[in-house]
C-alpha cells in the first residue's frame, strides 16, 4: 500500500489550499485569542489572586478591543478563503504519514532483524494518551492551555521517558539499599541536567554499594548470584547486552565512580540534546522528574528493585537511541508476593515505558500543535501518521471542522493504514471527525521470509454522558471495520502462509467507564468478550489495583500533583485517588471531588482503554501481558492519564 506523505495528490491543490487557510487563519486566530481571555484557568485564577497588578488580567483589557477589530476586517477575507477551502477538503487524503528514516541499528529496518518468530519471544510496548491539544479556547474548558507550548513540552517528555534505557536492580542487603537520586539520574540518562549529552562510561568501577555494567561483559559473581549459565540469559536476551546495577550493603549512596569509555562514543537520547521545553501549565522545577535530566529525579521513580530468590524473567526491549541495550529483571518471587492474583507487573509509573514501540494518541486537534508534536517524537519514532481524518462536508456526515484528534507513532515500519469517521456523532461532537484509525505494522521475518506483522486500532469515540447507544453503535462499527481491513489486507491463505499475524491490539479514549451504573450498555458490548482488558473482572467490576484515567481537572495545577513524581505518589494512595481523579457521575454527583467528607468507592473513571485480542493470532503463539502502567510523566500537560501495555508473544508451550 502507498502510503500518503502529503495532504493532497497534486502540488496545485497543496498550493490552493495553502492560499484558502492563509485567507481564514488570521480570522480563526483572532477568534480563538479572544474566546481564550474570556475563560481562565484555575492557575491563571490563582495567579491573580495572588497578584492584583496581574499582567494578564490588564493585556485582556487592553488588547481585547483590538482584537474585536481585526477579526472585524478579516472576517470578508476568510469568507472567501472558505469558499476556496471547503470544495478542496473532498480530495485531501484522510493522513499525512511521516517517516524521518534512521539507517542506524536502532532503526525501523533494523529492528526487523531481530525476531525471527523462534526463541524465547519478543516484547512489544503499546502506549495511549489523550493530550487535549485542541484550538487554546476550547482547551480552556478541560482546564489546560497554550496549546503549542503544551505539545513541545509532552513530545519531549514522551521522548525522553521512552528513550531511556532499563536497569536490572540486584538487592544485595535488604537493610542498605540507598542510592543518592542525583548519582542515580546520572546513571540512567546520558543527558544532563543542562540538556547538554554526556558521553557514557562503557564501565564503571566497582564500588561497594553500586555496580554498573554495560557492554564490557558479566561479572564472575554473576553467574553463581543469579543462576544464569553463559549463553542462557534467563531474560531471553543477551545479558552482555544489559545495563546492570548492583546495590549492595556496605557503603550504600556512594555513586558511582565512571571510567571513560573506551571508544569515547558518545550517547544519543531522543533528538540529539536539544533545548527543553517549558509550558506555563507546568514550570520545571528542581526535582521534577518529568525530564530525565532533571538532576534530582527520585529513583524510586526511574526503577522499581525487586528482590527474589529466583532468576529474573522478561525479555528486553532495544533501546532506541542509545550505544546499549538494557532491561529489568523481574524476580518471580518478588511478583507472586506483591500481586499474588496476576501474572503481570502492574504500576503507577512517573516515566513512559522505556523502549516504548507505539504510540497511540486523541485530542490532538490542533494542526500547528501536531506539526510540533511530531517534530519532537521524530527524535525517537521514526514513523508517525498525523492530522488524520475529514474536513468539510462528506457523505452522509455532518461538516466537520476538526480532525479525528488521532495521532500514531511507531518504532516499526507500517505496511497498511485504513480511517473510517463515525457517521453518528451528535451535538459538538458532530463537528469533529471522530473515528477509529486502522494500522498494520511489520515487527520481524522468519527465516522462511514470512513477514510477522501486528494489527493496531486506534480510535476516540462519542463524549456526550447521556448517548450510551451512540457508543454501542460506535463499538459496533468499530469491530466490523477492523474485520474488513485484516481482510482487505491480507495476504496469506490457511495453506500458503505469507504473513504470520503476532498480536491485535485496540486502544483509545472509550468515554466511559467499568463502574459508572449509566455506561452498563457499554460495559457488557461484544467487544469485551473477543478482546481481552487487563484491568478488568467483568462488567462494573474492576480489578483493585485499577485506577480512573481522567484528572479532576480543577485540581491539574496543585503542588501536590504538578509534578510526574507527586502526582505517582498521591495516586498511589487511596485518599489521593479520592482527591485528584474524577469519579463516576452516580457515585459523585455534582463534578468535583475536592472537599467531600463521605466515602468515595472505586478508583476513579478509568476511561482510557488498551485491548489485545487473541483471534486470528498465529497458531502456534500466544500474547500475553507482561506488563501494565499508568504514567504520570504528562501531570500538567493534559487531564488524563496515558496508560501502557507490554504483551510477550512467544511459542504457545514457552513462558512468556
């Protein structure tokens, strides 16, 4: 399939519709400035009242009449500049894909070299956000704004929780663990504090209290400590290939002493060390571990130490943009006693996944907010598909005048791309071109030049609370839409095999939720029996250690939860869930949560869903989750919470 790099088939309707949108932008900037100084948010609230003199407060009253002014005098010019946009939109493609090509070894060609189909398995991490990058004025009213400094700062930190590397964590002593947080972020992130790149030690002396280790080979102790035998790393991977550190008893928080490197390579991370971003949603601060490189970023946020008795299990991601490979040990023993129930880790996590494969986002409306969005993923993903869906008038829906929001990001080559907008959208929702976007990206060969492929499904469907069957409707078309285009895009038979189909994941903003008593329609659609939720027992019933995706947004920019780490920690608590999630609508009447004295049950609106099927999977294989997180790096940045999956496919008779 050709997939389409421009929003148009010709240079002559590109030239014509960039002429039509420089006759209405003016108009529509103007309008979405004035709107914007009319509803603050609950920080530009505070700010005020702690400051009578308050600048903003006086740039409205100054600048709102010549506001009123020019959108006057542009409004003749992007009428005419409409009636020149809207008849181009019926043949502008549903996409732009984007591909920044990476011949390196951590580059989407070289990644399909890796799995072969044999062998203990391959990890694949699937991530979903929704980021409310709508026009400034409308953001406004989920409490977030300036869009465009928002987008900078939320690719920049997706980039930098994805590309750092994983750490294997041995306990030597369980009554000396300390490590300092500086040393610690040091010893993660080649990027330091100053955003400058660091150039990383390819080893670093044995100290009492830590050992690191990249790709200068295994300590002698190693093999006896863990019970590993040369060759037959029990994470499915090379452990030459892993970044270890050892905690031990004696003089825990000394750092690390580095030696220079012996090729004097220097790291990459992310897009190379450019200039952090800064949103006035959120000021980085020191301490804030949203960027890697803050020089205080807690430990406990950048890993979790397991201890066990038995050897670690798992099999490590490669991580992108990095000299090494790395990955954490995930002692059994320690799992069966923190989640005796699951055979899955599961965490309130401050960092995306690191080695993060997909990126699966809604909301991000705004054009000139995706252009920056994908500029800042490009330093990790090397293939993105942005401003996805309709404008205008088409078929039997609606006019539209926003995109579907979808955005797709990806470590591995897509193959085939399909979007369908949802027909039935009513009241507001109508007027953007909400659908489900449909992807098929390549992850390996086998010897037998069979390529190996999964099938991803992105989608964000209807908002309106009351319009239950609007979203049966939507789930419906959903699932027949992904059947037609596995369908249409396959090119295997049951006796001539050409592709061998490892994994089909769905993901996205549902808009409702598993406990609230109005979205039982929802709870109990077909869709929840032919595709597997890890955070869910059955219909209205959660897991316990599920918590809600969607913030009480009139408490987005309180100390306690501004940060990636606070917000982990207050989530980690149930009074904290009580105060910073929304709740169901029957369980919380009136909105908010702040201040209420009774007893909220559940863990909050968990309306941010990550699926994976099993049907249609290559027969001799088998998908399961390795791990689930709810992510934090985004506090300030938007009201929801990204969530992520980690499935291992492996042989059917092999642990995962």
């Amino acid at each position: 399939m050709v997939l389409y790099t421009t929003p148009f088939p010709n240079s002559c309707l590109s030239a014509l519709h960039a002429v039509s949108w420089a006759l209405i932008f003016p108009c529509y900037w103007l309008a979405d400035r004035l709107l914007a100084s009319f509803i603050p948010t609950t920080f530009e609230k505070r700010q005020r009242a702690d400051d009578p003199c308050y600048l903003q407060l006086l740039c409205t009253v100054l600048f709102t009449p010549v506001y009123l002014a020019l959108l006057v005098a542009s409004l003749p010019f992007a009428f005419l500049g409409f009636l020149l946009w809207s008849p181009l939109q019926s043949a502008r493609r549903p996409y732009i894909y984007s591909r920044l090509e990476d011949k390196g070894p951590t580059g989407g060609a070289a990644l399909l070299s890796e799995w072969k189909g044999t062998g203990p398995g391959k990890s694949f991490c699937f991530a979903t956000a929704n980021l409310c990058l709508l026009p400034d004025s409308l953001a406004r009213l989920n409490n977030v704004f300036n869009t465009q400094a928002r987008a900078k700062e939320i690719g920049q930190r997706i980039r930098n929780g994805a590309s750092r590397p994983q750490i294997k964590i041995y306990i030597d002593s369980p009554t000396n663990t300390s490590i300092s947080a500086a040393s610690f972020s040091s010893l993660v992130s080649p990027q330091g504090s100053d955003g400058v790149p660091r150039a990383v030690p390819g080893s670093i002396k044995r100290t009492a209290s830590v050992e690191y280790k990249g790709e200068g080979g295994r300590h002698p102790s190693d093999e006896a400590a863990n019970g590993l035998a040369s060759g037959d790393p029990a994470d499915g991977g090379n452990l030459e290939d892993a970044c270890i550190v050892r905690i031990g008893g004696d003089e825990g928080g000394r750092p690390p002493e580095a030696v220079d490197p012996p090729n004097g390579g220097q790291a990459r991370n992310g897009a190379g060390g450019g200039p952090r971003g800064q949103t006035p949603n959120h000021s980085q601060r020191d301490g804030d571990s949203g960027s890697l490189g803050s020089p205080s970023a807690s430990r406990e946020s950048l890993v979790k130490g397991r201890a066990g008795a038995d050897g670690g299990s798992g099999e490590p991601g490669t991580n992108s943009k990095l000299p090494y490979k790395a990955s954490v040990v995930k002692r059994a023993a320690a799992r069966r006693r923190r989640h005796p129930d699951e055979a899955f880790d599961h965490e309130v996590s401050a960092f995306f996944p690191a080695n993060l494969d997909f990126l699966c986002l809604q909301e991000v409306f705004d054009k000139r907010a995706a252009a920056k969005l994908k500029d800042q993923l490009h330093g990790y993903f090397e293939y993105i598909l942005y401003d996805v869906g309709v404008y205008g008038c088409h078929g039997c829906c609606s006019f539209k005048c926003l995109n579907s929001g979808l955005f797709f990001a990806s470590r591995y080559p897509i193959m085939d791309v399909a979007y369908h907008c949802y027909p039935n959208g009513r009241f507001s929702d109508s007027l953007a071109s909400k659908g489900a976007l449909y992807l098929k990206v390549q992850v390996g060969s086998t010897p037998q030049d069979q390529r190996i492929v999964g099938y991803i499904s992105c989608t964000h469907l209807h908002a309106l609370a009351e319009d239950s069957d609007i979203r049966c409707e939507q789930l419906n078309m959903l699932q027949d839409w992904l059947a037609d285009f596995r369908k249409s895009t396959s090119s295997s038979s049951a006796a001539n095999p050409e592709e061998l189909v490892a994994f089909d994941v769905i993901c996205g903003d549902f808009n409702f939720d598993n406990c609230s008593s109005d979205d039982k329609l929802e709870q109990q659609h077909s869709l929840f029996t032919r595709y597997k939720d890890p955070c869910r027992l059955g219909p209205g019933e959660e897991k316990p250690w599920a918590i809600g995706t969607l913030l009480d947004q009139d408490g987005l920019y309180d100390e306690e939860v501004c940060t990636p780490d606070n917000l982990q920690k207050v989530l980690e608590s149930e009074e904290g869930r009580r105060e910073y999630l929304a709740f169901p609508t029957s369980k919380s009447p009136g909105g908010g949560q702040k201040g209420r004295k009774e007893l909220l049950k559940g863990n909050g609106r968990r309306i941010d869903y990550m699926l994976h099927g099993e049907e249609g999977l290559c027969p001799d294989w088998k998908a399961e989750v390795e791990e689930f997180s709810f992510i934090t790096q985004l506090s300030g940045l938007t009201d929801h919470l990204p969530v992520a999956m980690r499935l291992m496919v492996s042989a059917g008779d092999d642990e995962a």
